[in-house]
C-alpha cells in the first residue's frame, strides 16, 4: 500500500485541515474538537437522519396517546414486527422491497386492530397505567417469542438496487438510501400532521377525544374510529421498521433499542402533541449526532438529560398544554 | 466377638475417611452460567452457553465424586451491578459452586471481586480484557478461550504485516473495548504503525454512521473495531453502507463470532480476518462436537459456548481427582491437569488463571467459496500459546512471582 491511499468516497478537502491539527498533541480529542465546518455539516445531516426515525416512531405515539389516551408500549415491538414482516415477505414469498413498503404496514396495522379489539379497548376508561403495563407486558411477550427463534444478532436485509449508491453532496457522501429515509419520513410527518390538524377526518377524530359521546351522537361511529386510529399508529411504526430493516440489522432487539429513546421524545415534545413529536424528532436526532462528534460517549444519554431539563422548565413537554 | 467388633470399627473408620476425603459441600456441585440471555451478546453465549454446560455435565455422567451436578443459570443484563448481585446470591443462598462464561467484561471484573472474595470458582469463556488475568486476577479465577492481547496479537499484528500501519478505532465505550483498543493499539506500535484517533461508542449502538464518518475522515487504513456482537454487526454493515471498503480503508473486526459472520452474510463480511480459539470445521472432533450442538440448538456454536463445554469439562475432572469443590483446591487441581478436550490439546492453566492454549487466524470465505451450510472460514495461520497471550514477565498479576 501507498503512503496515504487516496480514499475514493471521503471528502478531499477535509484532509490537510484534519491532519495538520491531528499533528499538534493528542491525536484522540484534536480532531473532533476542531471539526471544520463542513465535516459538521455531514454529522448533522446524519443526526438528521436518525431524527427521521425518532419522529415517525414518536409521531405514533403520540397519534395513539392523543387520540386512544394509551401509552403504547408495544410501539416498539410492533416496529420490529415490520421490520421482521419484510424480512418474511422477501425470504418466504420473494416479495421485495417497494410491495413491503405497503404491505408490512398494513399487515401489522391489522395485528394491531386484533389487539385493540381483543385488549386495549376494555382499560380506555382506566388509569394510563393499565395501558401501560399491558402494552408493555404485550411488547416483551412479542420480542421474547422472536428472539427464541431468531436470537440477538438480526437477519441481514438489503438495500434495494434503486437505492444503493451513494451521493456526493460536496461535504460529505450519503448513501441514497439515507437521504430516501429522510424524505420518505417528512413526508409521512407532514401527511399526518396534516391529516389530524387540517381535514375533516381529524377534526372528527380530536372532538371524539374531547367528548365521545357527543361525536357519537351526531351518527360517527366512534369505537371504530377509535380501532382504525390505533391501527393508523401501530402501521406507522411498522413502516419505520420497513424503512429500518435496510441500515440497521433486522432484529428482534431493533424495537427494545429505541423504544426509551422515543418515549423521551414524546416527553419532550409533549405527550400527544403531534406537531411537538415531530419537531422534537429531529430536533434530537440532531442533538444526539452532535453529541456524537463532540463526546461521543454521552450520546447514548444526552436524550435523557435534555428530557431532565425539559420536565424542570417546562412540565407539559415543549408543545404540550399543560392539563 | 472380638474380631466382629474390630471389623465393625473398621467398617466405620472407613466411612469417616471417605466423608472426609469426599469434601462436597451441600453434597452437590452447582454451576451457574451467567451470559447475556436478551440483548446483544446473547447469540455469543446465551442459551447456547447453558445448552454446552449441560453438554458438559451429561457428558460427564451427571455426578462427580459420587454427588450430583446441577446446572443454572441467568441473565445479567450486561450490567456489573446486576451481575455481581446474581453472582453473590447464587453463593450465598443458593450454595453454586462456580460461575460460568459472562460475555461481558464489566461485568466480569466485578464478579471476578466476588468469587475471589468468596472462593468460588469463576470460569471465565464469554469475557476479553486481558485484565481478568492482569491487575484484576483471582486465585479462582480460570480466563479459559481467549483475551483482548491474543485478538490484538492475532488480527493486529496479521494486518500490520500486511501494510494496515495506520489506524482508528471504534471503541466500545466499556473495560472490554478499551482494553482491546489499548492492546491493539500496543500491537500496531510495537510494529511499527501509528494510531490516528479513536472514538468511544456507548455499548449498544444502533447507528455508527457517525462514528464511521469519523473513522473515513482520519485516511486511516485500517478501522479497528474494538467491539463485539450486535455493535460489530452494524458497524461492518454500516460501514458498508457508507463505502468505506470500496473507499480503500479496511475493517479489523478484531473480535467478530461466527454468530456474527452468519448475521452479516457472506457477502458483507467476505475477507475478514479474524482471531479465534475455535471453528466448528476445524477436525473430526470439533465437527462432532458442533453437530450435537447444533442438534440442540439450531445454531452453530460460537467459540464462547465451545469454552464453556470444556470449561465446565475440565472442572469436574478436577474435583473428581481433588475430592473437594473447595474453590482454591479444584482450581489448584485444574492447574495439574492437563487441558485435553476437542478444541484444546495439551494446554495449560497458568498460575495468574490464563489458559494456554493455541489460536486461530482465519478469513471470511466469500460467497462462491462456500460450500455447504456454515462453511464461513479458511485458516491462515496458527498462533502458539506462548505467542498469542501475554507472557508471565509482563503480567501485572499480583499472584505472579516475578524472579
């Protein structure tokens, strides 16, 4: 090998500010701490991408918690569950990835009414609580059964050949499938933000949450709403696993990982505030990659504290109307 | 009369002279697999690991010196306080004898504490900082499969030679990842090669774009990966994502189980060279050994849950020659004996609890080399005992008498 192996996918113009610094003093903390600018620019693009995942997944939650006053823990088991259900539908029916894309969600969504109609609906005029720890309770049964039969360390998924490859953005490179994720995910945030604020549908949906009986009185079949609103919730969090399963290793720890890191998120944003879940979303993931170039051993913790903080200043959640 | 009277007090002298000899305490051997039963080692040594210590006590007969064996086990959640609660309830009420694999190294520094503390056997498979046979050694601790210095002086040392001299780590952010970036990084400079930087990545990461970003930026050649499990998996496949082989940088999984190669699949992990004490293809014996193994649990078995067969092996054979479970007598007994089993011949236990035994180097098959079910590595060299782990004159090891 040469001296320095030109590096074809790295960023040429990085090199002689990095190395002149690295050569000054301990090589470890120089280079992240003077990170130039355009380096940076790559990190946040990545936190971004993260964030992409946090606000679909927190969005969910919310929708539900919003909507059914359920705190579902199993939100991210059922993430799993689409990340496995396109694992399934590529090794057992060949089904590849754009069919799963629809299909996975759908096909979760529907496990989700059957749990709505067989569990949750009984404890709607419970303490949060019961919903809670039956959907917590349903979340470790469900990981527990995949990982007897696929272990801990995931099945490999691919990226689809559409979207392999990656992008020179001048800064840095991203693989095309990330900035797909990126995109696929505000567009997702946005249609369901704008589902629940802004059409008819949603605003049946909020006044059913504010008085049931009313709604049901003008001739809205509210238990139904109520069932496909967590069916609604329970796909989104499936189509994350889908768009998932190509980075990260399909696994049935994949929903365990970030399931806290969500709920964090919803904290933050205020529990059931739909705007709040979103924003805050990639508002973390952005705090959580630059976290993870400045000090990278708090970035599995940096979440929590900002949720530490957030609760001092401003109980309700940054978006949440205080009850 | 006379005669019958003698014989009787004969007959009960004898008695007493066994009872004495056949020192078992609660007249049963308990061994406890403590591992890592759902999260990201669990494929390491898991079920698997309970599964080979049963093998183990089957194999056996099921008793030692006339007293039976029982096996169990629990979860530690990769975290040292909740392992060194288990370890110390397992002692102190449950009466185990010995504790066994403990993937992760946090956890095992501190059971390390406890067993020493409480003259318990701990043998060690799962676990790699060469620290648990270094400052934090044990008269009853036993380091059986492999360390953080044998994967450095393995996989690192095979990639300076082949032109890797400059490197950067992704480190797991615990004892296990430093101590294996701290002996690589010995290595690397020993030979010669610079270490450009590192990164600390909290245990359990799900996305290492960053600190694969990191790593591209430095021009290293080599990306040393000091950790293990899910976090190499997604480092390798991530990386892969991101160019980084194409790029003209290489990846040294310095720890990756085969667990982990039959996860990535062969086309992500192709041409990897990797440091380990077994490979269930190696001979006749180990073939035998890994099909019943497999027939048990559906998965091949890991070098971890190999150490754990031989290890609770070679543990019974010691109390059955000593006649006691007494922890520093079975330990001094396994150091008499000679460490014969399908993965291991002739090797050794060492006073500061190292098990001298041969390693590995193997490469990743790629895809068109493979040929049947599992068919994952191709051997490169054999690294002697006496190369591949750290030698006594280097040891920190307070039961080590230097001269």
């Amino acid at each position: 090998m040469v001296e320095s192996a030109p590096v074809i996918g790295a960023d040429h113009a990085l090199t002689p500010t990095l190395s002149r610094k690295r050569k000054r003093g301990d090589e470890r903390m120089i280079p992240l701490l003077h990170i130039p600018p355009q380096a940076l620019f790559g990190q946040l693009l990545l936190g971004l991408i993260n964030g992409a995942f946090y606000a679909m997944l927190s969005l969910g939650l919310a929708v539900i918690f919003g909507l059914l006053n359920i705190i579902n823990f199993a939100h991210g088991a059922q993430y799993m569950l689409g990340a496995f259900c396109a694992w399934f539908l590529l090794n057992l029916a060949g089904v590849g990835y754009w069919p799963s894309l629809v299909i996975a969600p759908i096909a979760v969504a529907l496990f989700g009414i059957v749990l709505e109609r067989a569990f949750l609906r009984w404890i709607y005029r419970l303490d949060h609580l019961y919903g809670l720890l039956l959907t917590f309770g349903l979340a470790i049964i469900i990981e527990g059964l995949f990982r007897q039969q696929y272990g801990s360390s995931g099945q490999p998924y691919s990226i689809p050949p559409e979207l392999t490859g990656v992008w020179n953005l001048g800064f840095m490179f991203l693989p095309i499938y990330r900035g797909w994720v990126i995109a696929a995910s505000a567009v997702v945030c946005f249609g369901t933000w704008f589902l629940i604020e802004r059409t008819r549908l949603g605003a049946y949906l909020r006044a059913a949450t504010e008085n049931p009986v009313l709604v049901q009185a003008f001739g809205i079949n509210v238990p139904r709403m109520v069932t496909l609103t967590y069916g609604f919730g329970v796909g989104l969090a499936a189509l994350a696993g889908v768009l998932a399963a190509p980075i990260y290793q399909v696994s049935p720890l994949m929903g365990s990982n970030i399931i806290i890191v969500v709920f964090a998120v919803v904290v933050i944003g205020g529990m059931g505030s739909i705007l709040g879940s979103i924003v805050s979303g990639f508002a973390l993931g952005l705090v959580e990659g630059l976290t993870k170039v400045f000090y990278p051993e708090a970035s599995s913790t940096v979440i929590f504290v900002v949720m530490a903080i957030v609760l001092l200043l401003k109980p309700a959640g940054l978006f949440g109307r205080a009850a | 009369m006379m005669f019958h009277r003698v014989l009787g007090l004969a007959a009960v002298g004898c008695l007493v002279a066994a009872a004495a000899q056949a020192q078992i305490s609660d007249d049963v051997v308990k061994i406890g697999v403590l591992t890592d039963m759902s999260s990201l080692y669990a494929d390491i040594g898991g079920k698997g690991s309970v599964v080979a210590a049963e093998m183990a006590v089957k194999d056996f007969g099921g008793k030692v010196a006339g007293k039976p064996i029982e096996v169990v086990s629990a979860d530690h959640l990769n975290k040292p306080d909740v392992g060194a609660n288990i370890a110390r309830q397992w002692i102190d009420q449950d009466h185990v004898d010995a504790i066994v694999d403990v993937p992760t190294s946090s956890v095992a520094l501190a059971v390390q504490d406890v067993t020493k503390e409480k003259d318990r056997v701990f043998l060690i498979s799962g676990a790699a900082s060469s620290d648990l046979t270094g400052k934090s050694c044990s008269p009853t601790g036993v380091h059986w499969t492999y360390d953080t210095y044998a994967l450095a002086h393995g996989t690192g040392s095979a990639l300076v030679k082949q032109g890797g001299d400059t490197w950067f780590f992704i480190t797991a952010d615990y004892a296990f990842g430093h101590a294996l970036e701290r002996d690589t990084s010995a290595v690397v400079k020993a030979a010669g090669g610079k270490v450009l930087g590192a990164v600390r990545a909290p245990l359990n990461t799900p996305d290492f774009s960053s600190f694969l970003l990191q790593a591209q930026a430095s021009k290293a050649k080599i990306i040393g990966l000091a950790n293990a499990g899910g976090d190499t998996i997604n480092s390798i496949k991530q990386g892969a994502e991101f160019g980084i082989v194409q790029g003209g940088q290489r990846f040294a999984g310095l720890l990756v189980f085969i667990s982990d190669v039959h996860s990535l699949g062969l086309q992500t992990a192709q041409g990897l060279v990797l440091t380990s004490a077994f490979y269930w293809d190696q001979n006749d014996a180990t073939r035998a050994w890994a099909k019943r193994f497999m027939a048990e649990t559906n998965k091949v078995p890991t070098m971890v849950q190999a150490g754990v067969y031989g290890a609770v092996t070679h543990y019974l054979k010691a109390i059955a020659a000593a006649k006691t479970d007494e922890g520093k007598a079975v330990v001094a007994k396994m150091r008499e004996i000679p460490i014969n089993d399908f993965m291991t011949h002739n090797g050794k236990l060492r006073e500061d609890g190292r098990v001298m035994r041969d390693i590995y180097l193997f490469q990743v098959k790629s895809p068109a080399e493979s040929k049947y079910p599992y068919d994952y590595y191709k051997q490169l060299a054999v690294i002697p005992a006496d190369q591949a782990f750290r030698p006594l004159s280097e040891s920190e090891c307070p039961l080590v008498k230097k001269g």
